[in-house]
C-alpha cells in the first residue's frame, strides 16, 4: 500500500511541475511576442510600425536625460525585440526580465512626462517579467536545460 501513495504522490507532483512549466512557458511566450511586435514596429518598421527615425523623432521631443534620443531608440528597442525573443526560449531570463522591468519603468515615466495617464498595460507586463525574475523561466526553458546538469553537481 504505501508503495502505491508513493507512486500516486510522485506522479502528482510531477504533473504538477510539468502544469507549471507549461504555465511559465504560456506567460514567458505571450510576453515575448508582446516585447517584439511592439519594438519590431519602431526598430524595424514591422507591423506596419514607422520605423526607427520616427521613433528617433518621437523620443526627441521628450527631451531624455544622460544619452541622445538616437542611443535611447536603440537601447530601447534593442531591449525589447532581443529580449523578448531570449524570453521565449528561457535563456538569460532572470536578467532579461530587469532589463525589460528597467524598460517598462522608462516608458511609464516617458509616458507621465508626455500627459499619456495610461500605464495599466505597463504595469502589467512588469508584474509578468517580476514573475519570470523572482521564480524563472521554468523547467521547459534553455535556462533549465542548460543548467539542469550543474546544479547536481
């Protein structure tokens, strides 16, 4: 009997696992594919997006701190189409994700400073990229995969 309880305990808890590595790879997915229709529209004119120098121009007027404009469009979209892409596939994830936090909080502040008061989808992805800081990407990741192996050791 207790051979069964060990074997029903130890199947749930790998269904279990596996329904939040499924989970993690759901968010991690739909939070990249946000992160590069978003900057393959101003980094690359994708989407039917204006492009890099419209964005340039856009951030311009903002008048940002520290670097030009041109640096700022590039750091930002460079950010967000790679790091999105590096999110899909759980690779450098918990670094990715503050960078993408770093973004975010750029953005909001960008968008106070311009009079635009809507930050709800905003926050929204930085609670998401938290989630992937705090708990990582998950077991069906290139970060799991990679260093599935070392943590044995």
């Amino acid at each position: 009997m207790a051979a069964n309880t060990e074997t029903t305990m130890g199947s749930t808890c790998a269904s279990s696992s596996l329904a939040a590595g499924l989970g993690t790879l759901l968010v991690r997915v739909m939070m990249g594919i946000i992160f590069i229709y978003y900057s393959g529209q101003f980094l690359f004119g994708m989407f039917d997006g204006r492009g890099i120098h419209a964005f340039i121009q856009m951030l311009s007027s903002d008048h940002l701190p520290i670097l030009p404009p041109t640096a700022w469009a590039y750091l930002a979209g460079i950010t967000q189409f790679f790091g999105g892409i590096l999110i899909i596939v759980g690779l450098l994830s918990r670094i990715v994700s503050i960078f993408l936090i770093l973004n975010l909080i750029g953005i909001i502040y960008l968008s106070y400073a311009g009079g635009f008061g809507s930050i709800d989808f905003q926050l929204a992805l930085i609670s998401i990229a938290g989630l992937i800081l705090i708990s990582g990407p998950g077991m069906l990741s290139m970060d799991a995969a990679i260093f599935r192996g070392k943590k044995k050791k």
